[in-house]
C-alpha cells in the first residue's frame, strides 16, 4: 500500500478538461493529468436518463494533496456535482512512486 492515488473526474468539453489538468499540475496538486476524450456517459440525473460526451481525467498525486484536489475540482468544473472518485494505488515502479512524491507538494 502507497500513499498515492488516482483520481477520477469527468469534463464537458475538452478545454474544460485541459484547465483543469493545467492547473492541478501548475499548483503542484498533481504529477500528471492524463486526459482520455470522446468517452460517452449514460447517467442519472434529475429523474431523466442522460447521454453526453465527456472527456475522463486520470489524476495522480498523492494522500497529502486529496482534499486541496477536490477542492480545486469543484472550484474549476463547471458541473453542479463534478465526479470526483480516489482509488489507492497499491504498488507502482519505484522511480514512478518517487517522480509523483517529487511533483506534488
């Protein structure tokens, strides 16, 4: 078990998405922001089934910068409830773990 995980969020749009993964990486919240476009959710929301095309982000950092992320994901998303799930990341290549420590403060 790492003190490192990976978060994931939706965006609308793909400039949304790359705000949002910019300024996690320049505030040193994450190490990296990998951006995964033209997915399509199917979703509840409101008593309706929705459809929208989405980008994913695939965010790593660490369990000392989580809350600042979530923080920073509700105040740049445009959504009304942004998805915002931590998984742990059990294990990882040394030289990786030690690249996301040295990127997020």
């Amino acid at each position: 078990m790492t003190d490192y995980k990976l978060v994931l969020t939706t965006a609308g749009s793909q400039e949304e998405a790359r705000t949002i993964a910019r300024t996690l990486v320049e505030r040193r919240l994450a190490a990296c922001v990998n951006i995964v476009p033209q997915i399509e959710s199917i979703y509840r929301w409101k008593d309706a089934v929705e459809e929208t095309p989405e980008c994913l982000l695939l965010i790593k950092t660490s369990l000392g910068a989580l809350d600042r992320v979530r923080h920073a994901i509700r105040e740049l998303h445009s959504y009304e409830v942004p998805e915002f799930i931590c998984l742990a990341i059990e294990d990882g290549s040394p030289g990786y773990l030690d690249w996301i420590a040295g990127s997020v403060r």
